[in-house]
C-alpha cells in the first residue's frame, strides 16, 4: 500500500477518498479508529490514504491536488432576479425560491 495523503479529520479523509473512487482508484482509510484521539496525537499523523498501485500515486495526487485548490475557489455573490435576494457563490439554486441559478464561472450564463 502506498500513501498519498493525510487528513485532519475523518470528514476530509471520506471527501478525499470519494473524490478517489469517482476517478475510479481504490483507496483505503486508515486511521479512522484513532480520530476520537485527535488532539492528544498530532491529526496529520493519525489519518492517512493509500492506494494499491503504484502506477497510479501520480495521478492520485494530481486529484487530490486539484480537489484541495476547488475548495480555495470562492465565488461571487450573486443576486436573484426572481426573488431579489442575495446568495453566496457556492448556490445552484437560490436558497429562498429555489430558482435556478447562472454559473458563475460560465459567461453568458
């Protein structure tokens, strides 16, 4: 088994995983029955994800890299025209009417 990553806590380690799995590598979480000892050891020491082959820790990196910069992305607000209310980037729908909303990383959208 060879480690790719670590995780701060169990919830990074299952979206890191799940990011994984949909570009259809197998990963394997260790560590999970020490989370509740957080704290006490350091959290970059306790939770650790690996993968089977080693032709494929290049890629898997290169995912979770990737997925670690799409978090740091913040979105514009956006205003809806249906309802006129404000809502934070990250929305597809407006939280008060459920109107769908534009991309805002699309132009034109």
């Amino acid at each position: 088994m060879i480690e790719v990553a670590t995780a701060g806590n169990m919830v990074e380690a299952m979206l890191m995983a799940d990011e994984l799995k949909s570009h259809g590598i197998k990963v394997f979480v260790s560590g999970g029955y020490l989370s509740g000892a957080i704290g006490e050891l350091p959290a970059d020491s306790v939770l650790r994800l690996y993968i089977n082959s080693e032709a494929h820790v290049d890629r898997a990196k290169a995912i979770l890299t990737a997925f670690d910069e799409a978090k740091q992305v913040q979105l514009p607000k956006r205003w809806c025209s249906h309802c006129e209310e404000w809502l934070e980037g990250q929305f597809e729908h407006c939280w008060q009417c459920g109107n769908a909303m534009p991309d805002p990383l699309k132009p034109n959208s």
